[in-house]
C-alpha cells in the first residue's frame, strides 16, 4: 500500500474550532475529559476522517462531503480505546 494513505498528518488550525468542538465531545461523550488533540487520517479525501485523542482515549470523527463544522449533528463519533 501507498505510504501517503497510512496513518495521519496534522490538520489545519483553522479548519475546526477547538472550543466548540471539546464543548460537544463533553455535553455528547460519557467520561469526556482532557484537552483535543486532532489529525487527520491520510487520504479519504471525499469523506475526512479524524482522530481525536484527549486524555490517552482515541475517538474518529468524520465528515462527509467537508460538511460545516457547525453542523455537528453530522459528525459520527466512534471511541476506539
């Protein structure tokens, strides 16, 4: 397999707004704590993906179609420990 679509690269700052986004992990995430950190899965350019790591727990998000941030009832959520 190509080496650019394996594992993740850094994101642009300007591309989520950090605050908002921890404010919805923790109303919308049981046992949420910990600062974000977010990266982005290489490749899977139609449809991003995201990791998030915040207190050594790791969650994916995604969002289709480079869906508004602001729409988080679009964003699928999975915790993969």
């Amino acid at each position: 397999m190509n080496q650019q679509f394996i594992g993740t690269k850094p994101i642009s700052e300007n591309l989520f707004d950090n605050d908002k986004l921890e404010d919805f992990f923790k109303k919308n995430v049981r046992d949420f704590s910990g600062n974000l950190k977010i990266e982005q899965f290489k490749g899977g350019q139609s449809n991003p993906t995201f990791k998030i790591t915040a207190d050594k727990k790791n969650y994916v998000i995604r969002r289709s179609l480079l869906e508004s941030f602001y729409h988080l009832h679009t964003l699928s959520i999975v915790n993969i420990r």
